[in-house]
C-alpha cells in the first residue's frame, strides 16, 4: 500500500466515521435509559460516551498526517524543480511545520487524550460504584435498579448495536493491519469495547426474561469493574511508553490502545496464536495432519449432539429426599411441589426447577451475629459494651421502698399487702431497661409448603449483603415478636429461673405471625446462646445489696411469724384470708346498714346516738364468720367455745333463779307476812352459823326463842374443821 495523503484521507474518513457512530451510540443509550428508566442502559452510555476522546483524537491525528505527507509531497516538488546546487530557503527540517506538529501531537497530544479517556472512565466507574453503595443506605435518595417495561425490544437494540459495532471493529481492524492506519487499532478496541457491553446487557435481559433480575444488576455493577481494568491497562501503557526506546520512524503505540481489546476485535490473530501454541508444543505442523482436519471438519457435529445430549438431560431432574422442587416456565410456577421423585419436564430454557432442601436447618441470627465459642465467663468480664452490639429493651422491674418490698410479699387481701401500693409506686414499672442478649432462630421449610415459601418474597440480594430479601423478611418479623415480647416482661424476671420458657414463648409468638402471613416456614427452635446486662453494668448483678439481702430476711422472718401465729390462731394462713375477707365484708354490710338507719332517722336527730338494728345480712355473715372459725382446731375455736360453756351456765342459772323464784310466788300469795318472816329467818340462820360473836337486836323478848347444842370439841385435829372453814 502507497502511504500518502490519500490514504490518511481514508483513515481520516474512517475515524470521523467512528467519531459519529460512537456519539450516536452513547446518545441512543442515554436518552434510552432516561425515556425507558433503564439503569442499565445508562451505565452502557457512560463507557461508551467515555471513548470519544479516542475517535477525536485519531481524527486530528490521521488529519496532520495527512497534512505531512502533503506537505512532504510539496517540498518533494520543490526539490524536482530546483536547480542543481543551489540552496532552498526552507530546507532545514525546522521549516516543516506539518512535520512538527505531527510530532508535537504523538508527543503530547495522543498520551493527553489516554488520560483524559482513562480519567473518564474511571470518574464513571466510581459513579457507578458509589450508586449502587447509596442502595444499601436507608437515608440517601438514589433510587433504585430499574428496568424497562419493554424487554424484547431493549434485547432487539442491545443485540444490535453490539453487532453493528462488532463489524465495524473488525473493519477497522483489517484497516488497522496497514503499517499507515495501525493507529486505528485504539479506534477498533474502543468499539468493540461498545459491542461486549452491550452483549453483557443483552445477556442479563435474557436472564431477566426467566425471573433473574439479580444477574443484570451485576451485569450493571461489572461494567464499573470493566472501566476500571481498560482504565488501568491505559494508565501501565501510558508509564510503560514513557521509557519504551524509540525506533527511528516508528509510528508511536498510543497508551489508549489497549492490547486486550485489540484480540477481541481481531479473534483470528487468536486461533493463529493457538496453532502456533499447539505446533510448538508438538514440535510440528499438527495443524496441518489429517487429524487435527477431521477434528475442525467433524467440531460441528460433535457440537450439535453435545447439545443435543444436554437438551435432553435437562428434560428430567431428580428430587432427592429432603428435597422439594417447583416446575417453573418462563419463571412462572407450573404445577404443584414435587418430593423424591424423577420429573419430567420441557428442555431449558422454556422450563426450569427450582430445587430446594428443605431438611436442612438454616440459622439466622437476630440482633446480633452468634458469639464464637468461648469458655465460660463471668457477667462483666467483657468489660464496656461495644457500640457494635445491639441490646434489647425489656421492662424495668418496679422500684419499691423497704416497706413495699415487705408488702408485696405478703398475701394481697392482707393489709399491708400489694392492693395497698400506691398508684405512683406502680408508675414506675412504666421505665424500661436494656439487656445484652444472642438469639438464633432455628428454622426450615415447611413439608409440602414450597410454594407459600417462594411466593412470600424473592431470594435477591442487596450488595455486599449477607441475606437475602425472604431471609430479611423472616428475620424483620422475628424481631418484631421477639421486640414486643421482651419489652413486656421484666428485667428481673428474664434474668432469674423462672416458670416460664421465654424460648418457647418466642417460639410460639413466631410461629404464629409465620403463619398469619403463609411464609410456609416452620420454627424448630429459638436458642437463646447469651443473656445478661449490657456491658460493665452486669458486674452490678454479681454483688447483691446487703439491705436488700436483709430486706428479705426480714419479709421472710415476718411471713414466718404471721405463719405462725395464724396457725395458732386460726389453723392456717389461707383461713386466715378468707376469715380476713368475710370481717371486711361484715364491715362493709354494717357500715350500709349504719347509712340506712341514719337516712331513716328523724331530721334533727343526734347521728351518734341512732340505734342501727343488726340486718339478715349481717347475721348470716357473723354465722359464717363463727362457724370458719369454729370449723378448725385453733385458739379461736377454743376461746369461742369456752364463751358459749360460760354464757350458757349463766343462761342455765339464770333460769334456776327464776324457776325458784316463779315456784315460791303461791307461798306468797297465801300469806305475805309469813314468807317474810320466813325469808328473813332463813337469812340470819344461814348467816349467824358463820359469826363468833351472836347479838340479835330490835326483836321483841317474848317472840325469841334460843335453843343451844353444847357439846364438847374433838381434843384432836379435825380435817373437817378445815374443809368446812371458809
């Protein structure tokens, strides 16, 4: 090929034409990706749009070489015309000015073009990167992923356009191959550049199509990654230029042109670099055998029935046990859910199965990530709680005085007890604490439930994202009940042994809102590995208050005595409640009855002195109480009966008395003066036997009559003179 000005006329047209088509095609993908809100498309212009510096610059370039070669052909003519042996007035090489700047630009122009091309695709990548950073952040306003409603024109597009810039690569290419146009291998690469990104979009389109919209957003994120790696091969090429030796009339490598894209563009030079791989190794010209023929002649057939043999196998698959599977075509379910056993199905890509175990147990840790086994430490000994661990809040235990800790001991209906607690003690149990706790939650799929576990939520990850978003769901619920459970329970009642299983409880709570949502997951357990306060506040709970130790020592010494004396007194505690019951009752009928009768009383009348009559009810109730108490062996029932033996002996007395006297009441009726005469005898002889000295007064002599015993005393000692003696 003749190098003049005519051909770099030709690379001119061919650069100015890469120049238009590159700025066509990032254009056609902006306004794309901003009419459709298409990410992906959006980030394709980014790197495309980022290349056109490489077109302008081959423009300029190949334009000064076509103005050197013109300028060359002109000083050619010159010296032609020229006569012999004389001088021409620009024949230093420092009048040729073309020849200059076309220097000046393989020395500054073509590496400033590299840095700006590597500095652009590296400011896009690192937009890229910090967009997809920002999805993880609740709090920054970015958006999110989206894709077209329109995916089968989008893929008609991508598939285009990656074609259409795969020929023109390899035009370019084969231009490229000419020592004059060489340097279009940078234009070439950069086009081919635009065809495998937009192949990687149309790939992750058709993923799309069968319900996998987690490959097209890496798709996306790749072509970030895919910036950066041009970005740093120009960078090394660019460093490795500066102390490359120079060749005399050699046209300069610029740094933009990168060697990797330049295979992709050109993939013959590849199978040629095999051929010439395998014959060295060999040590002949394999390539050239019958063999290595019959293997280039039959790859195709042998392709085809490898397909074929893959085409069929993926028409069966094999539910092992423990496994459950779904029939999914085109990503949508087919069928009902399949255990142990062979299924039939259509090839891929019109069907596929969704195979999952789910035997196994899965763990998810809630709150905080399950601590690494350790021996066994002493609350506290972790020292200050780390900011990177989360606590749950729980209820505050109520905070109470000496007195009302001593009270709410004690029986409620007792007085003193906790009915009695004022309402601004029982404010306080309204305050909250913090509790330093590890809880797994211990889970699978439900049997024959495969397809309530795949409709609940998708199985998409967020970057850099341990879960999944069904994980994140499960776990979001689970924490919601475990959050509600613990701010209802007391400090002191999650720390200490108890009745209650607070795992089991949990359990319970989780699965129910499980359930309630058909998430079609069973709850096998929630381990509850650590519980304690937070941080150095747990070494509080290791040293217990001496008052509070004494205050319980006193509440049990008292609880002990009250025991005791309500034993004694009324055979046991639990009668003694109900007997303490029954008198506030009694009083509460008797206070009634007392306003009743001071309501009926006349007006004016003094309150205090109104007689209040004893009601039915208060009698019955006064019967009740007596006969609980009489009911028991106690000192109660003893005094109680002891009062009944002494007011029935009086009652019985009485009626002597009055037996005796109703049975003399004749005698007096027949002779008045007689049955006192007689009354008033039968005093002084039952009181003069008693009196040493006898004097009878004021009786008339002649009405008296003595009559004396003399007898002589026993000389001895008599026991009945001091039995009868008084």
């Amino acid at each position: 090929m003749r190098t003049d000005h005519f051909a770099y006329q030709q690379a001119v047209r061919v650069a100015g034409g890469g120049l238009l088509l590159q700025i066509l095609l990032g254009l056609a993908l902006l306004l794309y990706g901003r009419v459709a809100d298409d990410t992906a498309f959006l980030f394709a212009s980014t790197y495309v749009l980022a290349c056109v510096p490489i077109w302008v610059g081959l423009t300029v370039l190949f334009h000064q070489h076509r103005l050197e070669r013109l300028e060359a052909l002109e000083e050619d003519e010159l010296a032609a015309t020229r006569v012999e042996g004389a001088t021409a007035l620009f024949e230093q090489d420092g009048a040729k000015v073309a020849a200059r700047r076309l220097r000046i630009m393989h020395a500054w122009l073509m590496p400033a073009v590299s840095l700006l091309v590597a500095a652009a695709l590296i400011g896009a990548a690192w937009w890229i990167i910090q967009w997809f950073n920002s999805l993880d952040d609740a709090s920054a306003e970015s958006g999110r992923f989206s894709v077209g409603a329109n995916l089968g024109w989008q893929l008609a597009l991508t598939i285009s356009f990656a074609l259409g810039a795969f020929i023109v690569s390899r035009f370019i290419a084969g231009m490229a191959r000419q020592p004059a146009w060489q340097n279009l291998r940078g234009g070439a690469g950069a086009m081919v550049g635009n065809a495998i990104v937009l192949l990687a979009i149309a790939i992750g389109i058709v993923f799309h199509f069968f319900q996998k919209p987690r490959v097209l957003e890496t798709v996306a994120y790749a072509i970030a990654i895919f910036m950066i790696v041009v970005a740093s091969e120009i960078l090394l090429s660019f460093v490795l230029n500066l102390y490359r030796p120079r060749r005399v009339n050699e046209t300069p490598r610029p740094a933009f042109d990168s060697r990797v894209l330049s295979l992709f563009a050109a993939p013959d030079s590849i199978v040629r670099s095999i051929n010439d791989a395998v014959n060295y190794q060999f040590g002949f010209d394999i390539t050239s055998s019958w063999g290595y023929q019959l293997l280039l002649r039959s790859v195709g057939r042998l392709a085809l029935f490898g397909v074929i043999v893959l085409v069929a196998l993926s028409c069966v698959a094999v539910i092992e046990p423990g496994q459950q599977a779904l029939r999914l075509r085109f990503g949508a379910p087919v069928g009902g859910v399949y255990e142990q056993t062979a299924m039939l199905k259509l090839p891929w890509p019109f069907e596929t199965v969704a195979v999952y175990d789910v035997s196994r147990l899965r763990q998810l840790p809630l709150g905080n990530p399950p601590a690494a086994k350790e021996r066994y430490r002493a609350w506290g000994d972790d020292g200050e709680l780390s900011p990177s661990r989360n606590v749950w809040i729980v209820a505050a235990p109520p905070k109470r005085s000496g007195m009302s800790l001593v009270s709410s001991l004690l029986p409620a209906a007792l007085p003193g007890g906790a009915a009695a607690a004022s309402p601004s003690e029982s404010g306080l149990a309204d305050q909250f604490a913090l509790v330093d706790s590890d809880i797994i939650l211990n889970y699978r799929v439900r049997d024959g439930e495969l397809d309530k576990w795949l409709r609940f939520s998708n199985d998409s990850k967020t970057r850099r994202g341990n879960l999944d978003m069904r994980e994140r769901a499960i776990r979001n619920l689970a924490m919601r009940e475990v959050t509600q459970y613990l701010s209802t329970q007391h400090l002191n009642m999650l720390l200490s042994a108890g009745d209650t299983s607070h795992a089991i409880e949990l359990q319970k709570r989780i699965q129910t809102s499980f359930d309630a949502l058909n998430t079609g997951v069973e709850v096998v357990s929630i381990a509850i590995t650590r519980l304690r306060p937070p941080g150095s506040e747990a070494q509080q709970f290791l040293e217990p208050s001496i008052a509070l130790q004494n205050a319980r020592k006193l509440v049990e010494t008292q609880r002990s005595q009250v025991d005791t004396t309500m034993t004694a007194i009324l055979g046991d505690s639990e009668t003694a409640r109900r007997v303490y019951e029954s008198i506030l009752k009694l009083r509460e009928i008797e206070r009634t009855d007392g306003e009743k009768a001071r309501a009926a009383a006349p007006a004016g009348s003094d309150p205090s002195r109104v007689v209040v009559p004893d009601s039915r009810e208060a009698i019955d109730q006064r019967l009740a109480i007596e006969a609980m108490i009489t009911a028991t062996q106690s000192q109660a029932a003893v005094v109680i009966a002891g009062a009944r033996n002494e007011r029935w002996q009086a009652h019985m007395e009485a009626r002597r008395k009055t037996a005796e006297v109703l049975g003399q009441a004749p005698s007096y009726r027949v002779d008045p003066e007689l049955y006192r005469q007689r009354k008033l005898m039968e005093a002084l002889s039952a009181a003069l036997p008693g009196v040493r000295s006898k004097y009878i007064l004021g009786i008339d002599p002649s009405r008296v009559n003595f009559e004396f015993d003399m007898q002589e005393g026993d000389g001895g000692l008599s026991i009945y003179d001091y039995i009868e003696k008084k």
